[in-house]
C-alpha cells in the first residue's frame, strides 16, 4: 500500500510541476543564461532556410540577436532558431593534443613495464595505439562544438 501511495504521490507532483512551466519563460532563462555565459564569444546558430550564421554575441534582447559579423552588428530574429552552437576552440585542441601526448608517453611505459627489454618496434606500436587511442577519445570529449538549447521545450 505506502508503495502505491509513494508512486501516487510522485506521479501528482510531476502533473502539477509541469502544468506550472511555461514555454516562453523556459525560452527568456535560457536566453538570459545565453548572454551571461557567452556575451562577447563566437556563437553560430541556424535561421530558416538552413543558413548558418557565425558572429561575435553582442546581445540578446526578447526578438532577436545581435552578432557582430566581419565588425558590423547584424540583427537576427531568434523565434525559429532551436540550437546556439559554441564551437571549439585553439584551447580545445590542444587539450587534445595534451591527452593525446600522456597517452603516448603512458602506453610507452606499459610498455617497458610489460614486457622485459622491448624492442624498438614493439615500443612504437605501443606509444602510437596509446596516443591514437587516447587522442580520439579527446577528440570525441572535449574538441566538439557545445549545442545550446534554447527552443523553451522541458526534456524530461
């Protein structure tokens, strides 16, 4: 019985939390955090027609945003846009090539460790799979453009 009651009890207060949550208020704190976070930075986002637009954020009012594109403001309606991409940057790469080194210079010492006097081939097998290994996970870690949700929609 408390079982039954506990998922009553659960299911009423998801009911009622989302009959409370509004789309546009959702959209404005999503937007309001967008400008926060990432006033002055690249951003590139989709407008109708699949055209990509890239631009420095310069601000974010109730319609629209402001970019600066080649150092002139350009203003861009944001009702149909979804998704603001931040994509990677020159800092992102070389956390990667970093990752990529230790995971070289880690699989070298395995190596050493693993087997008793290497050769030279076993030793450049082992550093380079490490380092490739390591590097794509980086890769697919750290070096992909952050996607920005900003349609107002909950996920649950």
């Amino acid at each position: 019985m408390k079982k039954h009651l506990l998922i009553l009890i659960m299911f009423l207060a998801y009911g009622a939390a989302q009959s409370n949550t509004s789309i546009d208020a959702i959209r404005k704190i999503r937007l309001d955090n967008l400008e926060r976070n990432y006033l002055n930075k690249t951003i590139r986002f989709y407008i109708p027609g699949s055209i990509s637009v890239e631009g420095e954020l310069l601000k974010v009012t109730d319609k629209s945003f402001i970019v600066s594109e080649n150092n002139s403001p350009s203003t861009y309606s944001h009702e149909d846009v979804k998704y603001v991409f931040i994509d990677p940057s020159f800092n992102d790469l070389l956390m990667v090539f970093a990752i990529s080194a230790i995971g070289g210079a880690s699989s070298y010492m395995g190596a050493l460790i693993l087997k008793d006097k290497p050769d030279a081939a076993f030793k450049g097998v082992a550093t380079s799979a490490g380092a490739g290994i390591a590097g794509l996970f980086a890769k697919a870690g750290f070096y992909k453009p952050i996607k920005i949700d900003i349609s107002g929609e909950a996920k649950i």
